[in-house]
C-alpha cells in the first residue's frame, strides 16, 4: 500500500488542494525480479481546472435535436440484427476484433512480466441490459469473481455505478466523481476516500437539471431520469420510438438555459454533463498515474466495455500502446478496442480465466522459491 498525493489547481483562486489517497498494488500476472518502481514519496499530480473547460455548444438549435434522434435510432440495438448483417462483414469484424477468450494466451503473453491494472464498465459488461437501469444488478457469481479479480490485481468500476465492494476502485458520472478503495488501507478513515471530484462545483447545476428534466418528462411514458451525482442520465430504453422526438426537443429546451452543461448519448441514454475536458479515458489515464503507472512501461491495463462511452478509454489505450480494450458486443461496431466478447456471462469467463493464471503463477513462484531454499539449505557451510 503507498500513499500519494493529489492537487487540484483551483482556477479561480490559484490554490493547490491535496487529496490524499492510498493505491493499492499488486504483482504482475507472471512474477519476475524486475518489477514496477515505487511511485515518488509526497509525488503530486496537479490538474489545471483551466485545462479541463470545453467550448460550449449551442443546444438549442432544431438540427441538434434532429442529430439527437438519428444518433437514438443509430444506437438503439434493436435497429441492428445480427441475422441482417452479411456473414462477410461479420467475419471481417472478428477478423479485426476476435474473441478475447479466443486469444487469452496471446494476451496473457503480452502482459508477462507486467502490472495488469483492470477497467471495467458495469451495465452491459458486469451485468445484463434490462429496461430498468435501478435492476442492473451483478450476479452472485459475477460479483465473487470481481472480488477474486481485485484480490490479484487492482481493479475499477468505471460507469455510474457503485457495487458495493470495498476492495474496488470506482470512477463514476463518466469518471468525474472517482473514489479509492475503503477496505484494507490505513490511511483511510470514515469510509470511502474520494481521490478526484473534476466538476464539484456544477453539482447545484446538476441538481436543478435533474429536477427540471423530471418535471418535463413526466408526460413521456417510458421515459426516466437518473441523478448520478456529476451527470444526469435521460433514459429512453422503455419510450415508444414515435415520442423520442418529443423527448430529445424536451431534453434540448431545459439545457438552452444551461450552456455549461452538455449532452452525450450512450446505449438508449442521453448523458448531461458539464463541459469539462474529462472522460472515461481521462479517469483511466488518471487512475494509472495514481497508482504510479504514469510513465511506466512495465503496466499492463486492460478496459472492457460495451458502450459508447467507453471508446475514450479504448483509444487512450490505444495511443499509450499499452494494454488493450475489449468491445462488449454480439453485432460488428465501430470501436477502437482490440478484442471482443459477446455479453456478461463471457466477460466472467475472462475474468475467471485470469484469476486462475494468477494463482497458477503464484504457486508456480511459491514452489520455486521453496525449492531454492531447500537446495541453499542442503549446501554444506
């Protein structure tokens, strides 16, 4: 366990505000003698609240919510049937994005003699995709194989879920609101820690929108608002595809007065956030160098996702050449990740996978060590 430093340049003021934290560490997958440096004691991250503001967008206009709801139709998984895609295209895909259980070995060789460092998305990856985002929930077994993941490497939750594990680290509201791991670290006290919070002070914004984004979306059946702290999500995934117009102009006329706040679209959600620069590849880069793996080349990450969103953090990835990301999805997408898997049940076989090399390393290292001290042992004075 290491404990680090966190500043946050205010923008407005000019002073630096430490966050401490704990990371936790762990070995890599295959032990060797040279593993990653110690981060620097007292090191400092500094983000600049400067360096974070987007331009804003004009919200209001009627092509706005006409791209609105051609990107919902775009999106919506019920508009793309694996039966109507050409067998050619589909096999091209897979060519490109195989199966990361088809290609476990090729994997766990690339990351021999480094950190894996885990990412994973929660609604679509951990657990299944139902109408009601609150029923989103892991299943026993998933969940004691995230537990057992955590144990062997160090692990995040990046989505706007918390799953209630202690040993995990959690990057929510598109990893804007990130929090450490509360279980087995000293320096931690009253529960979890928080290690970055990018917009805390649009969190009375956030709050008005979501209420006023209850109050017009009332009269659309289907149509659900969730407050995830730093983002508000619109869901649509129950609304009758005729009324998604009405909905996306209801969305557009509550964020005119807003021009801080902008929207997103995941899987049948729209997403409100400020328009900061930071992302889920922001909160992955940010999570690393935490945890001291900035400019190491002996780290390993590993993101898997199945939603838009999570394309930002498969294309750090890809620009670090470091690690790889897996693509959630039984249809061929565009996606900057480097493998696949086709639903929940074979991100768990994956993660298993994983857990089983490590401990067969483990044993392997432990059996070896023990054998070398019992041959020095024998070895007359």
């Amino acid at each position: 366990m290491t404990k680090q430093n966190v500043v946050v340049a205010d923008a407005k003021t000019g002073i630096n505000m430490a966050i401490t934290m704990a990371a936790v560490t762990g070995s890599s997958l295959f032990p060797t003698a040279a593993q990653r440096p110690p981060p620097v004691p007292g090191a400092y991250i500094t983000i600049s609240k400067k360096n974070l503001i987007l331009q804003n967008l004009d919200m209001s206009s009627g092509a706005r919510i006409n791209a609105w709801v051609d990107s919902m139709r775009a999106s919506s998984p019920t508009h793309v049937k694996a039966s109507s895609i050409p067998s050619d295209d589909q096999n091209s895909w897979i060519v490109h994005h195989p199966s990361a259980l088809d290609m476990f070995d090729q994997i766990t060789s690339a990351s021999k003699g480094k950190q894996i460092v885990m990412f994973l998305d929660y609604d679509g990856t951990l657990s299944p995709i139902v109408d009601d985002p609150d029923r989103a929930f892991m299943s026993e077994a998933m969940r004691a194989t995230v537990r057992k993941l955590a144990r062997y490497f160090p692990t995040a939750i990046v989505s706007g879920s918390f799953v209630r594990l202690a040993e995990l680290y959690y990057a929510g509201s598109h990893g804007m609101d990130i929090k450490g791991p509360s279980k087995g670290s000293k320096y931690k006290k009253g529960g979890k820690a928080v290690l970055f919070q990018a917009a805390s002070e649009f969190l009375p914004m956030i709050d008005e929108v979501y209420k006023s984004l209850l109050e017009v979306t009332k009269s659309t059946p289907g149509a659900r608002v969730e407050n995830n702290k730093f983002c508000v999500s619109v869901h649509f995934r129950c609304v009758d595809e005729k009324r998604w117009s009405e909905l996306a102009n209801k969305v557009g006329l509550v964020l005119e007065g807003y021009p801080n706040l902008r929207l997103t679209q995941g899987r049948k959600v729209f997403e409100i956030r400020p328009t900061i620069k930071w992302d889920k590849g922001k909160a992955l880069e940010f999570l690393l160098e935490s945890l001291g793996y900035a400019n190491c080349a002996d780290v390993f990450p590993i993101y898997i996702g199945d939603d838009r969103t999570d394309e930002d953090a498969f294309k750090v990835l890809r620009e670090r050449g470091q690690g790889f990301g897996i693509l959630v999805s039984k249809t061929p997408k565009d996606t900057n990740a480097s493998y696949s898997l086709q639903e929940p049940s074979e991100v768990m076989a994956f993660l298993r996978r994983l857990v089983d090399c490590k401990r067969m390393s483990l044993r392997r290292h432990f059996r070896m060590r023990r054998r070398l001290e019992e041959i020095k042992m024998s070895l007359p004075n």
